[in-house]
C-alpha cells in the first residue's frame, strides 16, 4: 500500500498540468439526457458532493459550473497539496481531506452526491470491496447519488497478467502506468453484477457501458449511477 501511496503521487507530481478537463463519461453522466439513466440533478446548485480519489482535480472545474460544493478525498499528503494549487489557480473553493474507501473523513449523511472516477474498487490490505460500499454509502444522504465506473472483466488493459485470488479480488501486475501493481481490486463480470452488488442498499440503478481503444490501450468500462436507498 505504501508502495502504491508513493507511485501515486510521483505520476501526479510528473504529469501535473495547468489544463484540467473532466472525464467524457462524467460529463455525459451528469449532464446528458439518455432514457436509461435515471439521475436527479436538481440538488446540483448548493449541494454538497464528494470527489472521491480525485487525483489531479480534473473534475473540480466541472462540479463547480454546475453549482455543486466540493469535497474531496485523496490518499496522500503531497496530492492535496497539488490539487490546492489548482484550486488556487482556477478559483475554486473546496475542502480536501486525507483519506481511503474505508475511511471517510466525513460524517454519516453528509453528502448529496459521491463522484467515483476509478477510485471505489480499489481495496486496501485487510478490506473487502464490502468495506468500501458501506463507508462510501455512510456518508451519503438517504437519497443521495454515487456515480462510479468501474472496468469491465475481461477486456479493460488492467487486467493484463492478473491474477485472481481466492476470494475473487485481482490483484494488479501489469499496470500500464506502472502505479498500482500489487493493489487489489474488484471485478465487475456484467451489468448483473453491479446490480446484484448494489442493490441492498440503492435503487434506480443506471448503468451504461462504454468500450474504446485509445491508440492501442484498450478501455472497457461499465459506467453506473446509484440512488441510496
């Protein structure tokens, strides 16, 4: 884990740019009409949302044109400090926070929204994917919308020369940026899957699934929003 925490922030600390552009299925998510995604936005102006693992804050500029208040949640020191200077720079006030899937620094219901970009499956050492849905749902009001991806088995490039634990977590070999070998994960086989895993505790379950090869790196993802029950 620590391992991960330093490789983490060294590819940040490289790759920082004064140019931050959301994610394309987040911005399709939160603010495209499709008829299977059902997505309340009118809590978006005064809300609260959470950026959970947040990286290079490249989703902040998006949240904040839509009126949201900004929380975020990352796993290292020296990550905050980069993403304040952005925040500095763009003029755009919001509160960042220490902290994993498991610990939240943030009290039960506090948010109307939980933004997931590549951050909610990822499982530290003693935890369960278990572990991070019930921390994440904690902190959302009843009511509130996590929206999250999630890379799809067997064909996202994360999944080169994985392995399979008995528990049914992969554990990462191969990582294309070479960030987060040795960090396990969850697996999700199907759209199925992700509504067998999250329906105990949300409902109007959306789920969209995107495939793309950007010059050769192959991305398969299943993209999901999630009302808390």
């Amino acid at each position: 884990m620590e391992n991960v925490k330093q490789s983490y922030t060294d590819f940040h600390k490289k790759n920082r740019s004064r140019h931050l552009y959301p994610t394309e299925w987040i911005v399709r998510t939160m603010l495209g009409n499709y008829p299977g995604l059902k997505f309340d936005r009118s809590g978006y102006v005064g809300g609260k949302i959470l950026d959970l693992g947040f990286g290079d804050g490249r989703n902040f500029p998006l949240l904040h044109n839509c009126g949201l208040e900004i929380h975020g949640v990352e796993i290292t020191e020296e990550t905050l400090t980069l993403a304040h200077e952005a925040l500095q720079m763009l003029q755009i006030p919001a509160e960042l926070k220490v902290g994993s899937n498991t610990s939240i620094p943030y009290p039960d219901g506090f948010f109307d929204y939980v933004l997931a970009s590549s951050a909610c499956y990822y499982i530290d050492s003693g935890f369960t994917f278990s572990d991070n849905l019930k921390e994440i749902t904690r902190v959302l009001k009843p009511g509130g919308y996590l929206i999250a991806n999630f890379p799809a088995y067997p064909k996202h490039f994360i999944y080169k020369n994985a392995t399979i634990d008995l528990d049914g977590h992969i554990t990462i070999i191969d990582d294309l940026y070479g960030i987060r070998n040795g960090y396990k994960f969850r697996a999700f086989r199907s759209p199925d899957d992700i509504k067998d895993t999250f329906s105990p505790l949300y409902t109007d379950i959306s789920i969209g699934d995107c495939v793309d090869n950007y010059y050769g790196v192959q991305h398969h993802i299943y993209i999901a929003t999630f009302k808390k029950l």
